[in-house]
C-alpha cells in the first residue's frame, strides 16, 4: 500500500460507493475524493424500480451505500454536484471544472444513462409527464405521479420498464406496456419464462401491447401523448421511457482508453493504463469464466466489482471471475437468476415445476450442461442452482426437470 498515497474515484453508484468503503475497511488510510454528478453520495439503482416506488413512505437515502456522515467521518472528500471533465493519463490528473487532482490510482465507476428515444420520435420540449429512471430525483418524480387512475405509458419491456409498471399498477394507475418485440424480456429470459411474466402483467391488469413501434411522444408537463405506428394516440399524465442504457465511457474514450462495450479492462478490472481501474455499469472487462469481454448492468455485479476494485488498488490484483446474479422483484413473482445466456446462441429451456404457477425453477443448458438457471419464489434453491451453474455441471435434462430429484442431487 505504501506507493498508493491519493486514490480518486468518480462515478455516484453502487461501485463507487462499495469501492470507497472497503478502501476504508481494508485499512487504508491515504487520500480519498469520490466525485459525482449527483447532488448525492453514491447509491444503489435498484431501489428506484422497486421500494422507492412501491412503498411510498420510503426515503431516497435508504439507496445510499453509506451515509453522508460516514464520508466526513472516515475522511472521505466527497464532491457531489461536480462533474470530472478531463483525463490526462500522462500526467495522471483529473479535471475537475476548474481543479486539476492528481492522482496515484483512479477508478472510473461512471455507469451508464438511459438510452434515449430515437432521433425524431420527440416532438417539442421534453416536459416533466416524459421521464426516464436513473437517479433518485427521477424515482421521486415517478411516484409522485402513480395517483389511482393515473393513465401510465411505459415505452420499453425492459426489467426498468417491467418493475416500474407492476409499481404503477400496484398503485392503482392504468398501465400500458409498448414493446416492440414479440414478448418484453425475451432477449434476457428467453420464450417460457418471459411468456410467463407477460401473462402476470396481464393479469393484474397491466395492458402488454407486443409488436408494438412508436412513431412520435409530444410531452407536456400534465400530459403527454404517445402516437403508435398506425396512427392509435394514448393521452397519458406520465410516460415513462425503458428502452435500455449506455455505458458512461466519454471521460475514458477522450483519454484514449480502449472502448468497445464499455471501458476494456483485463481480468483484473484493470485498464490499458496500470494506474486507471474501472468497475460497475461501464466496466467492460474480460470474464475469465466465459473467456471474453463481458459487461453487466446487474447491481451485484457493481457491488462485487466496486469492492474487489477497491483491494487492486492498493495491493496485488485478484482476477473477477464472480458468475453473473440478477434479481428482479414484480407482483407476487421474485426471481433470482445466475449465470449468463448469450444471444444469438441456442439453449435447451429446462422447466422443474409448473410454470403458470407461483413457484417454479428454469435452467439452460449448452451440450447438456447447466449454463443459466432461475427459481420464482423457491428462495432455498439459489446456492444448488449456483452450484450447477458455476460448474457447468453435466446433466440429465428430464431428470433435472423432475421437481422429486433434488437439485443436490442433478450432477451426472
């Protein structure tokens, strides 16, 4: 630790935030500025889709990583509200606004933003009914609007998209899903588990329209209206747009770093440059498990990659290799889903139990062996189906969708 006296990270996420205090739990003592274009200290996203809008009496602070106290209190200089400008890897300095700070390592945890409507598809001003979901100043906007009898447009079936509209109609607002594929989630979850949330959404009331394009959202701060290809106009008092996310890579890609899909980093979150880190959102770096580049907008994998950052900072790299995990929470439906499917790659679909049911187990195999798997309210189930997914393990498919067969028990 002893040639690693300043350390300065930027980014407002939950890599940030689990960089900065296992800095501090590791021991180490030196100088430490975390900035961020919040006027918050880093926090976590998923909050935003789900206890912030479902549960009204909620505070935004409850997504903070640490109290804003902690960071005065462990020495921390946090600078909010300040946007990092300029990267000079030669000199090793950020600029920030009108202040150069050295630094002996940086990470970059800048995240990512929503992906916005296409070119042409907004007419006017962008008034406050058309929001996208980022920060806590939008989650609070949302749920400011999901009044009973709100007419709620959601534009995207994405998890955002998805989780937000079991909020809003959970709420009591009419809610209209737009997906211009075939079933939202599908490119995550592949056809019977999206299948199944699909009919969920539908059943509480949710208005699931597939193959759907938008054509052009005129948006005013009461109302907005959304024209569909064809000519079918919604009035909503709120649209909400989900159509993905870009990673942050701006401040990365004027210095001259290697960016593709995200920052490229090797398997040690670590850049072209030796001093320069990256994790969460916008870091791209290569997964030793799956043998290329991998970049995951997961909040585990920001936390597990903000806190293993934090250790090759300052002492000898360790490799992330952590198998991807996702949650999602909507209705009477939580899922917990490890591992990773790719698209474009063919997957035998296993279902253990019945799937039109509340609880149920899904796993994908390549040449017979366990690639993905999720459970549907079987909380028990995580740590065997991380296990199966975590060694490829070899198995028999009938006998893995054979809910009497324990899942301890699958390995052939």
């Amino acid at each position: 630790m002893g040639d690693v006296e300043k350390i300065v990270i930027v980014g407002g996420g939950i890599a940030a935030g689990r960089a900065t205090t296992a800095l501090r739990r590791h021991g180490w003592d030196g100088s430490l500025i975390v900035v961020t274009e919040e006027r918050y200290a880093p926090y976590e996203r998923p909050p935003l889709s789900k206890d912030l809008l479902l549960h009204p009496v909620s505070e935004p602070s409850s997504a903070f990583v640490a109290s804003e106290d902690w960071y005065a209190e462990n020495d921390v200089d946090l600078r909010t509200e300040t946007r990092a400008t300029r990267l000079d890897l030669a000199a090793s300095v950020v600029e920030v606004e009108k202040e150069v700070i050295p630094y002996d390592r940086l990470l970059i945890a800048t995240g990512a933003r929503p992906r916005p409507l296409p070119p042409g598809v907004l007419h006017g001003p962008s008034g406050a009914a058309l929001i996208y979901l980022r920060t806590i100043d939008q989650s609070v906007s949302i749920r400011e609007r999901l009044a009973p009898g709100a007419q709620v447009v959601m534009i995207g079936g994405g998890w955002i998209a998805m989780e937000v509209a079991a909020a809003a109609r959970l709420a009591g607002c009419d809610v209209t899903v737009l997906e211009r594929g075939r079933l939202p989630l599908l490119g995550s979850l592949g056809w019977p588990v999206a299948h199944r949330f699909t009919d969920l959404h539908r059943s509480h009331g949710v208005d699931v329209r597939v193959n759907t394009s938008v054509s052009s959202v005129e948006a005013g701060d009461d109302q907005a209206v959304v024209e569909l290809v064809g000519g079918e106009r919604l009035v909503a008092d709120l649209v909400v747009v989900g159509i993905g996310a870009r990673p942050n890579t701006e401040l990365a890609a004027a210095a001259g770093l290697a960016v593709s899909d995200g920052i490229d980093a090797d398997r040690f979150l670590r850049t072209a440059s030796s001093e320069v880190f990256v994790a969460g959102d916008v870091a791209n770096p290569f997964h030793p498990g799956y043998g290329r580049h991998l970049r995951l907008e997961h909040w585990d994998n920001g936390l597990h990659q903000g806190e293993l950052a934090a250790a090759n900072l300052i002492s000898a790299p360790a490799e992330y290799a952590r198998t991807p995990y996702f949650f999602t929470d909507q209705f009477e439906l939580g899922m917990e889903m490890c591992g990773h499917l790719d698209r474009g790659l063919v997957y035998e679909t296993v279902v253990r139990g019945d799937i039109s049911s509340d609880s149920f187990a899904v796993f994908w195999l390549s040449d017979d062996r366990v690639a993905a798997g999720l459970h549907v309210n079987e909380w028990d189930a995580m740590g065997d189906i991380r296990t199966l997914v975590e060694a490829r393990a070899l198995v028999d498919s009938d006998r893995l969708a054979d809910s009497g067969v324990g899942l301890d028990h699958q390995a052939v």
